[in-house]
C-alpha cells in the first residue's frame, strides 16, 4: 500500500514537474538570459590576451624583437578594427553593451577610450586611474598609441 | 523498495524519451514552452535516477537476497564499505551507476547553462537525455537490476574477491566520471553543429568540463594501475589488457583535444579536427563500455561480461553517423582562417604532438580489435600481446615527452635560430648531463637512457619556463620572488597548470620506463629463518601466521626487510581462501621507498619442510607513478581554477537583467 501511494507520488510529482512549462505557457521563458559575447568582442579579447602573451614571450627573450614589433602591430590593428566596428555597431548590439558593463562603462567609445589594462587586458577611459575590472592603478606613458603600463 | 526503483527506470526512460523529443522540437521551433519542458525533463531524469540508485542502495544495505542483484553481488558478511561498492560490482549495477553520474552531470549543465547558451541547449539536453535513455533502456528491458528471484536464498554469493580491495570504492567512480563526462563536450559539440553556431562558443563553455574529464580519466587509469599493481600479483601494472586499452584510448584522444584545442582558440584552426577529437573520444568511451561488456575479448575484467554487445554496438553505430553526418553537413563552415606559416612554430609542435596522441591511440585501438577482426575473417584468434605495444608506443611516448620539451619555449607562428638557441641551452645541457650521468652509473639500456635524457630536457624547459617567467615578473613590477612565481601562475593558470601537468606526466613517464627497464624478479623457496638477497636488500623469512573470520580464511607470512644488515621493517604478504564464493586471493605486501618497492608474493607454504614459496620483485622508481599522480591533481586545479575575470562575469550573471550595477 505504501509501495503504491509513493509510487503514485513520484509519477504524479514527475509528470506535473514536466508539464508545467507547457501549461503555464512558456515557463522559464522570462527568465534572464545572459547575451552571448558578439563575434567582435571575442576578437578583441583575443587580440588584447595575444598582445599580452606576445609581450611576455618577448621578455622570456622567446622572440626577436622585429618579430615582435611586427606581430604586435598586426594585433593591435586587429583589437582596434574590432573596437571601432563594436562602437560603431553597438545600437544594434546589446550584447557588447552588456558584456563591457561588468568591466569598463558601457558608454566608454573610441573617443574616450584610454587604452586596455595591462594586467587585465579591458579597456579603460582615458581620465580612468584605476582599471574598474581589476582594480590596478594605471599609469599614463604618454605613447599616445592606447597602452598603458600598470606599476612601476 | 525494488518495485519503487524499477518504477524510477521506467519512468527515467520515459522522461529521456519525452525530454529528447521535446528539447529538438523545441529547438526548431523555437517554442519556450517545449524546451523548458526538455529542460525540467532533465531535471526529473536526475532525480528518478538518484531514485533508483537510492533503491539498490536500500536493497544492498538491508541484504534484501530476493533480489537477483543482491544476492550475486553481496553477502550478509561482505563489510559495509564493499556492500556500498557492490552497488557498481556488477555489470546491472555499474550500468544504473553509470546513468545516475550522466544524469548528475546533465543538471549541472543546465544550471550551469540557464541564462546563456539558450538556442544551443535544446540540442545539449537531447544529446544527454538520449545517452542516458540507452543507458536505462538496456536496464529496463534487458537486463533489470530489480529483478527478484522465484524464492530467496539463504545467504548471496558475495562480491568477486578481487573486488574486495579498497581500490574499489575510488577506481570503477573516477573512471566512470572521466567517462561519462566525455558526454558533456560532444552534446556542446552536436548542438553548435544542429544550430550551426561554430565559433568557439562550445569550446569555450565545455573548456572545464574537457579537462574535468581528462582529469579523471587520468586519474581512473592511474587508480586502475595502482589496482592491478596490488591485487593481481604478477609484480606489474599495466598489461595492454583490452579493458585497459579501452580506458587509455578516450584519455589519448582527450589528450589531445586539449592541445589542439588551444590552437583554435588562438589561431583559427583545426576547427574540423577538434570536432573529430571530441567525437571520437565520446565514441570511444562508449567503444570501451562495449569492450568491456560485450564478451567478445577476453580481458582481466571478464567480471562485467553480458550479453550487451549488439546494443553498444548499434549506439556506437547512430553516434557516430549522425555526428559524422551533421560534421559533414557543416564542413563548409568550418574553413580554417589561418594557415601553419612555420614548421618552427608552437602551432607545429601543437600538431605533431596531436599525431603522436592519435597515433597512439590508434596503435592501441588496433592491437585490441586485431585479435577479434582475425577471428571474424579468418576464424583464427590471434592475440597481439605487449611487445607489439611496447615496440610502438614507447619511441611515440618519447617524442612525447620531447615535444613536451620543445613546445612551450618555441615562439608562435615562427621561431628564429637564434632564440631556439637561447631557449634550448640549459634543457639540452640537463639531457645530455643526465644520459651522460645514467651511463656512468652503469644504465646499460639504451632506452632507458634515452628516456631519462629526454625527461630530463622536458624538465629542465619547465624549470626554466617559471624561473624566468619568475625572473621578468620581478624585474618588472618588483615583485618579491614567491609573490612573482605565484602571481604568474595566477595570471596565467592554463599556462602553468599545463606545465604543472607535464612535470607530473614525466614523472609517470620516467616512473614507468625504470620500473619495466631495471626490474629485478626472483622466484625463490625460503625456510624459516634463512633470508635471501634481491636488488641490495635482504629479506628474512619468519614465519606464518594464520587467520580465520567467518568471512574469510588468512594465511600471512612474515618477512623482515634488512638493508645493509639494518632491519627496515616487515612485510606480510597473504593468501586469502574466500568462503562465498570458494576462491582462494593473493594479497601482495610492498616495501615501498621513492627508489624503489620491494613486491612480496607469498606463493605456497609447505608445513613439513617449513620453506614458503615467494615471489620477490624490485621495482624501481614506480612510486614516482603515484607521486606524479598528485602533481596532476595539484596542476589540473590550477588549470580549472577560475580567473578573477571569470569570477566576476559569475557574480555579474548572478544579477537579474534591468538591475542597475553600481561600479
């Protein structure tokens, strides 16, 4: 009898828990969806982490330094055309908007745009003194060309 | 409570059966409503096979013998920890095991997935769902585990002896994890080939789950090792057996997809190669599951033999048409956008060490199925035994370790000559000093030398790669010496997780090359009180004692260890007569040091003459095996560990969308 009453109970518990999402009329359909990183946000995260690597490796003594210059700059034209079409794109694309918000402002454009964060690779603005992601302080080399260097 | 946990699997495959159904429904037509009833699907199948599992459990404990499972798998005198054990001792068993870890793993995807990755989901949950609904298929028509008996026997027939071993409880649960999840990667995979999404998406959310299950499959081939090692007593612990084939080759081909992988993050490639390496691997596990429970092979493991074979093979046939065919389907989006532009590059080494992983893996897949292909064409079963295996995968295993060497300080995209001779300087100084020092102190074999020649190089390149990784980082931001290693292995933890890993692969590598190149065997008589000399230590016979439980009959034999006339310590290997089943065991005692272990065998015991038989083995160097095991542990959490931009994304998609963060 017993055997037969938790039996009833787990088909019954089971079917209810399934059919829920059909006859409530779309289930967890509101909840939040976290927007996947666009294409171009990737490419920048992908050249921005590159460049760093790139930069240790030179360290290590890994590569020559014409090697060096020359990838480094073949990225950097990579992480800035990425930029620059996000911004330029970024009405139509709400998944950058959000993606960037945890990390710099989401309004920070081009314009603005200080340069990334050596220890975390996010773009910082360009009155920024601490990188919001990681907390490092950022200090200003004044080669104009969007990197800082983080500590002395 | 059987008729509750066969109710759980009808019902479980019921549930697969709908929640498969309506997630690729779903997914196509993008109807909500359908996949969250896919998902919630998911849900329930977890918990009707915890149900399930929980039901065995109950029947074990309370020595329920009425049920067949029970009463050939346990007895009422079988401890609690091996009760427990039993309840993947038996094939009906492991299998209901192997579902419940699927299903587990499958709601850990969801939540893990529940805001993102949403049009690929659908396809990720039918994935799982119909794995895990072949799993409980075969349970609820073909072979129950709730079946009871037509009367109840007085007393079950126990666990198989060899069972009956601590290893036990951790190696069928660590290799059935690094299985199992194997699953999780190839739905990731099916679904960017359904919905055609094939950036790196997938990879990027299956990266943990691809190492998780390397992890342990590493582990489980290790704990596998271990076992044999202490059960078996022939002094060894790996034998090219088809069951250990069929847990080595998933970890080959995951091995490599761990490299290979890297290069499609960085470089645009090998996209197609990546979904072959994910497939296959998946494949092969369910490949290793029919090996293991077809009966076509003879194997050590003969105790989970059934008549599944067809079924396993009948699956293995649909997965692989129908991921094959979806990778087909998409070839066209899968075009490379980089080519190789030195073969002096990282990404070459990448791709050599990807040939040597899949040609191994290929070796072995061949040696296992040769014997069986044989016997169908020609009616004549061959057996391919060790040496084949040995001739070659041990050259392929060196250039391995070598690779291991070469790749991490070769820059990317193309190296010069000038900084390969920077780089290679102290690692070809420390090979050539090492195989120079073997020799001196008289390593007579040329394998043997060349394999430590080479893991000292692979070494000496890690050893190097933090010290000056250590170095720059203090000469950059002044950091102290500990605070530069530790923040450069936190700034770059799949980096020097990695590197972690290779350390502990070497040292099972360089484990396994002394222990099968410089072991000593002696079969020998021994009267009490007379010792015998092997590999530099004396061993004294001094008696034996006897043991009786109603478990269990014990026949213990004491050996004294002396080195240089100094007593280390005692041994006492055993004899063990089960008395349910009647099966006589040989449990081996091991003098173990970081050089080498003494291996104990009591074979026979005359009580006239007093002269015990044993069976003594040197085995150098093999606790470097288990040693290496822990450093992979330790660089496999270094690896998985999340980055602190990780743990922030976490935290932010914690937050409900329209809620304002204030940073």
């Amino acid at each position: 009898m017993a055997v037969t009453l938790i039996g009833l109970v787990i088909v019954t518990a089971a079917a209810i828990f399934i059919a829920w999402p059909l006859l409530s009329g779309g289930g967890d359909s509101d909840a939040p969806v976290v927007p996947e990183m666009s294409a171009l946000e990737k490419d920048k995260n992908a050249a921005l982490e590159a460049i760093r690597e790139l930069d240790f490796d030179q360290r290590l003594g890994k590569i020559s330094d014409e090697d060096h210059a020359g990838l480094r700059a073949d990225l950097e034209k990579r992480a800035m055309k990425a930029l620059s079409a996000a911004d330029a794109g970024s009405a139509g694309e709400p998944g950058l908007q959000s993606v960037t918000s945890h990390g710099a402002s989401p309004s920070t454009s081009n314009a603005e745009a200080g340069g990334f964060c050596s220890s975390c690779g996010n773009q910082f603005k360009r009155d920024a003194r601490f990188c919001v992601t990681c907390g490092k302080k950022l200090l200003k080399s004044g080669s104009g060309r969007g990197r800082r260097r983080t500590g002395s | 409570m059987s008729e509750i946990g066969r109710l759980a699997i009808v019902l479980g495959f019921i549930v697969a059966i709908w929640g498969s159904a309506a997630s690729i429904l779903g997914g196509l037509r993008r109807d909500k409503a359908l996949v969250a009833s896919g998902t919630h699907a998911a849900y329930a199948f977890s918990a009707l096979t915890g149900i399930a599992v929980l039901a065995l459990l109950q029947l074990l404990l309370t020595r329920d013998f009425n049920v067949e499972y029970v009463a050939s798998y346990s007895s009422s005198t079988l401890p609690l920890w091996y009760t427990i054990a039993a309840l993947w001792g038996g094939m009906k068993g492991s299998l209901l095991w192997w579902t419940f870890i699927l299903a587990v793993c499958n709601a850990v995807v969801q939540v893990q997935n529940r805001h993102k990755n949403r049009d690929q989901m659908p396809y990720v949950t039918a994935t799982m769902l119909i794995t895990g609904g072949f799993f409980l298929s075969l349970l609820v028509f073909v072979t129950d585990p709730f079946e009871r008996l037509p009367f109840t026997p007085s007393e079950g027939s126990d666990l198989n002896p060899l069972l009956q071993n601590y290893w036990m409880t951790i190696h069928p649960p660590s290799l059935y994890i690094g299985f199992v999840s194997t699953t999780v990667p190839f739905a990731f995979a099916l679904a960017a080939l359904a919905t055609g999404k094939l950036s790196d998406a997938w990879i990027r959310t299956t990266r943990r789950w691809a190492l998780f299950s390397w992890f342990f499959l590493s582990l489980g081939n290790l704990f596998g090792a271990a076992w044999a090692y202490v059960v078996l007593g022939w002094g060894g612990y790996w034998a090219w057996d088809p069951v250990e084939n069929a847990a080595f080759m998933p970890w080959l081909t995951s091995s490599a997809y761990l490299h290979s992988v890297m290069i499609q993050e960085k470089k645009d490639m090998l996209k197609v190669w990546n979904m072959v390496l994910v497939i296959l691997t998946f494949a092969l596990t369910i490949f290793g599951t029919f090996l293991t429970r077809s009966g076509v092979i003879s194997s050590v493991h003969s105790f989970t033999q059934s008549g599944l074979g067809p079924f396993f093979l009948i699956f293995l046939g649909i997965i692989l048409a129908v991921s094959l065919g979806l990778l087909v389907w998409r070839l066209p989006m899968l075009k490379s956008k980089n080519e190789l532009e030195s073969v002096f590059s990282r990404e070459a080494t990448f791709l050599l060490n990807n040939l040597m992983f899949v040609g191994i893996a290929f070796t072995v897949f061949w040696g296992t199925v040769f014997p069986v292909l044989s016997e169908w064409v020609r009616g004549v079963k061959i057996t391919v035994g060790p040496p084949f295996f040995n001739q070659v995968n041990a050259p392929l295993g060196l250039a391995l370790i070598f690779l291991m060497g070469v790749g991490p300080v070769i820059a990317w995209r193309r190296a010069s000559w000038s900084s390969l001779k920077r780089a290679f300087a102290i690692p070809v100084f420390a090979g050539v000093a090492t195989g120079v020092i073997a020799l001196v102190m008289g390593a007579g074999n040329f394998y043997a030398i060349v394999a430590f020649s080479i893991s000292s190089f692979a070494l000496a390149t890690m050893f190097t790669e933090f010290w000056k990784g250590m170095r720059v980082r203090q000469a950059m931001m002044g950091e102290a010496p500990w605070t530069a290693l530790s923040r450069l292995i936190g700034k770059n933890r799949r980096r020097y997780g990695g590197y972690i890993v290779h350390v502990a692969m070497v040292m099972v590598f360089v484990g396994i090359v002394a222990s099968s190149v410089f072991k000593i065997e002696k079969q020998t008589g021994i009267e009490i009180g007379q010792s015998v000399e092997i590999g530099g230590y004396d061993v004294r016979f001094d008696g034996i004692e006897d043991e009786s439980t109603e478990h269990v009959e014990i026949r213990k034999a004491k050996l004294a260890v002396f080195d240089d006339g100094e007593l280390l310590g005692f041994v006492y290997p055993e004899k063990r007569f089960y008395k349910k089943p009647e099966q006589p065991t040989t449990e081996v005692a091991i003098w173990s040091t970081i050089g080498s272990d003494l291996y104990t065998v009591l074979g026979t015991y005359d009580e006239a003459s007093k002269i015990g038989v044993f069976q003594l083995f040197l085995n150098p160097m093999i606790s470097w095996m288990w040693i290496g095991g822990f450093v992979l542990f330790l660089g496999t959490v270094v690896c998985m560990w999340p980055t602190y931009a990780e743990r922030t994304a976490e935290a932010t998609s914690r937050i409900p969308a329209g809620s304002k963060t204030t940073s």
